[in-house]
C-alpha cells in the first residue's frame, strides 16, 4: 500500500474508502500489511467523525425502514441486503476501534480487532455474492444506519464503545441468527443458511474480543466489570435488553448472565 507506514494510517485509509470494492480491498490490505509486520503500532491520524461511504443504499431512520415480507423471496433478499448493510458498516467500526482507541492497550487488541475486520469484509463479500445471485445487489433497498449512531455515540469512550457495539448490539445477533438459519434452511434456501451459519461462529469469537477488552480496560482503572456495564448500557444504549437470549452462545463470548439478565430483568 503505498504511503502507509502504520496503523493508524491504515485505519483512516479504511474508513476513508467511500465505494464496497475499495472499502473490502483495503481492509484486507491493510490486516494483510499488520499481519506481515510492514505496519508500525503507532497512531498518527485523526479519525473522521464518519466514514466515507457509497452512494447507495439510502440511509433512513430504523422506523422508516419498510417491512419485510416474511417467507417470500423480496423478504429473503431484504434480510440478507440489511445483514449486508450490517457487515459493510462493521468494517468501518472494526477500523475505527483500532485507530481511535488502539494507543490505549497493548498490540493484542490490534491483532484482535483487525482480524475482526477481516472477517467483516469477508462476510459482506459473501453476502454480496449471494445477493447477486439472487438478482438483486448491496444498495438496492433502503438501510438504517443505527449501528454507526452508536459508534458515534461512543467515539470519547473505548469502554462506552466495546460495551455497545460488540457486548449488546453484535450479542443480539447471537441471540437471533440461529433461528433465522433455521428458517432459510426450511424455505430451501441453503447457500444462504450456511452463509449465515458461517457468520453467526465467527461473531461468537468477535464478542468475546469485546468482553475480553472491556473486562482488561476495566481491570486497568480499577472498575467492577458488571456494574461498570449496566451503567453504560443504560446510558448510551437506545432500547432494552430482551429475551430470549442464547445462554450459551453468549457464555462461549465470555457474556455471562451476570451482564445482561440485571437489566432484561428491568424490563
């Protein structure tokens, strides 16, 4: 990659690609050049408040999205083009983790984070694909951008942050995508189903770099872990925890029942 040379400039070359292509090539660039050693750990940029995006989809707010018809195709096509939507942005969140917070910890949390990048690209690369052969394409339908509002939300907090976008909004996937592969795999649509299957394993593992770098960023000021949590869920979180839960999805991510079920109980 030519003139990057950190970390930190690969982070800010990530969310300053606007278009898929260049966004997903870029990303893998980047976590390739980390992995190889030719990046220095050093954070030399100022991040942008958002990342550069594509023209298309059309941003609306969640409850202006329309609804999706369940079991037939366009419902199918409009679940995976949202999950798309969901990973395209995870890209940009994954990058901005490292290069906002990453002079905080130690060179781990970039190895963790950027392979969650990685992965990242890779699942809206799958998707993407997938919607193509299904006719359609990522930026045909309308989409929310509800999970880069909590990036925003959290950008001076890297506890606010991992406690949010990994720890509820990524958990509740967690909760979710089991059934939903479910239901793809009884409407025969099975390349879906294993895409989804493929993504929902790989998250448990992105959940669990959340809970592992709360937790360490707790220890290191001295905070108890729970109610350290509890309290920033009920500030920066816009909406309630709610069952059912996959106990032990969120168990294999080190999110135990002592975090969420205080506050699904509030409920």
């Amino acid at each position: 990659m030519q003139n990057i040379s950190t970390i930190g400039q690969g982070a800010l070359a990530v969310l300053s690609a606007s278009d898929t292509s260049s966004k997903m090539k870029t990303a893998r660039a980047v976590a390739r050049s980390w992995r190889c050693g030719d990046l220095a750990h050093e954070f030399d940029t100022n991040l942008p408040d958002e990342p550069a995006r594509p023209d298309q989809p059309e941003l609306l707010a969640p409850n202006k999205m329309p609804r999706r018809g369940k079991g037939s195709l366009h419902g199918r096509i409009a679940l995976l083009h949202a999950l798309a939507h969901i990973e395209f942005s995870a890209i940009d969140l994954a990058f901005d983790l490292i290069g906002r917070f990453g002079a905080q910890f130690p060179r781990e949390f970039v190895d963790d984070w950027i392979s969650v990048g990685a992965d990242e690209a890779m699942h809206f690369a799958l998707l993407d694909r997938r919607l193509k052969q299904m006719d359609s394409y990522y930026g045909a339908l309308p989409a929310h951008a509800g999970l880069w509002e909590a990036a925003h939300d959290t950008r001076h907090d890297v506890l606010a942050r991992l406690a949010i976008v990994p720890m509820v909004l990524e958990a509740r996937g967690l909760d979710i995508t089991p059934a939903t592969v479910t239901r793809f795999e009884n409407q025969g649509d099975l390349p879906s189903a294993k895409i989804l299957n493929r993504i929902y394993h790989d998250e448990i593992r992105h959940v669990w770099f959340g809970t592992r770098w709360f937790e360490f960023g707790c220890q290191e000021v001295n905070l108890d872990r729970h109610k350290t949590w509890h309290s920033l869920v009920n500030r920066y979180f816009r909406g309630s925890l709610k069952p059912p839960f996959n106990n032990s999805a969120r168990k294999s991510a080190g999110l135990t029942r002592d975090y969420y079920m205080v506050l699904a109980n509030q409920v």
